[in-house]
C-alpha cells in the first residue's frame, strides 16, 4: 500500500486568488461611490451657501431701494438703471464694475455677492402690467405713487464653481 499522500494540484490556492480578486473590486468600487457621493454633497453645499450669498444681495438691494428719497439716482449708472434698460444678468460684465452694485462681504463666500436695480414703472395704474391691487396692502392711507423696481442679484458660494441667481421684484411707495 502506498500511504504517500497525493500531490497538489493548486485548486484552492487558485479559488483563493479569485474569491480575493472579486473582493478587491467589489472594495474600489464602494470606495468610487463614496468620493462621488462626497463631491456630490460638497457642491450641493456650495449652492446652497451661494444661494443664500444671493439672498443677502436682494436684502441689501431692498434695503438700497428703502433708503432712496426720490428715484433720481435711477439714471443707468452704479447698478441703478431706469425702465427697460436693465444689463443681461446671464453676461459676465454686468458683474464687475459700476455695471452692479457689491451687497457687502459675507464670511464664507469666495466673492461678494452683487445685485442690479432696474425701475419697472408705477405699479398703481391698474391698466398697466405691473397692476396691483393696493386697496388692502398695508394701514397706511396709499398717499404717494407706488413703484416696482425689478432686483436680480447673483453670488458664488464657497468656491467660485457654485453660482445662483435670484430675480425678484420689490415695491415701495414715494
């Protein structure tokens, strides 16, 4: 009898080797995922934060707009432009220089936020596209013509790859 054991012919070594191999991809590929998800969480971060950088824009617009006496400084200069001339928000030049207005640093931005006033007209001439009805608005009794101003503000976020936009409008009476 030959109690010699039989030779090896390396099946187990060679299951071992493709059982690890489908670990280690199964492990990059988890590894992928999460850097993605992780850059995926970091921009939707960033736009929220430019989001709100253009938010105080438009407060700080509004607040421009609450500090005029009379709408003469509405002539197409220093970001305050008068009906219908308005520069293109979507153009990189209406946000450098005296073509928009800079609302103030804000900590975490990577630039400050800018906002643009347009005139839009009297807004208490019902006929007009910008009727109103003002009857019920406030407590105040209505003395003094009402006007709409069209506000379009822009910010980066953290980075300067993030931007948003907000266009909005605001009324006041003068």
């Amino acid at each position: 009898m030959n109690s010699l054991p039989k030779k090896q012919q390396g099946a187990a070594l060679f299951v071992a080797l493709i059982f690890l191999l489908i670990l280690t991809v199964l492990g990059v590929s988890s590894m992928s995922d999460t850097v993605m998800q992780g850059k995926m969480s970091a921009a939707i971060q960033d736009g929220n934060i430019a989001l709100q950088g253009a938010e105080t824009a438009v407060r700080a617009a509004e607040a421009t707009i609450d500090g005029f006496a009379t709408l003469g400084a509405f002539n197409n200069t220093n970001g305050l432009y008068i009906e219908n001339n308005g520069p293109d928000p979507h153009n990189n030049v209406t946000w450098t220089g005296t073509n928009s207005v800079r609302a103030g640093a804000v900590n975490g931005l990577a630039e400050e936020p800018r906002f643009f006033i347009e005139l839009a007209g009297d807004i208490a001439n019902e006929d007009s596209d910008l009727g109103l009805n003002l009857d019920t608005y406030s407590h105040e009794s209505g003395a003094g013509q009402t006007f709409a101003f069209r506000i379009v503000a822009q910010s980066s976020g953290g980075s300067s790859t993030a931007s948003r936009m907000i266009e909005t409008y605001y009324a006041r009476v003068f």
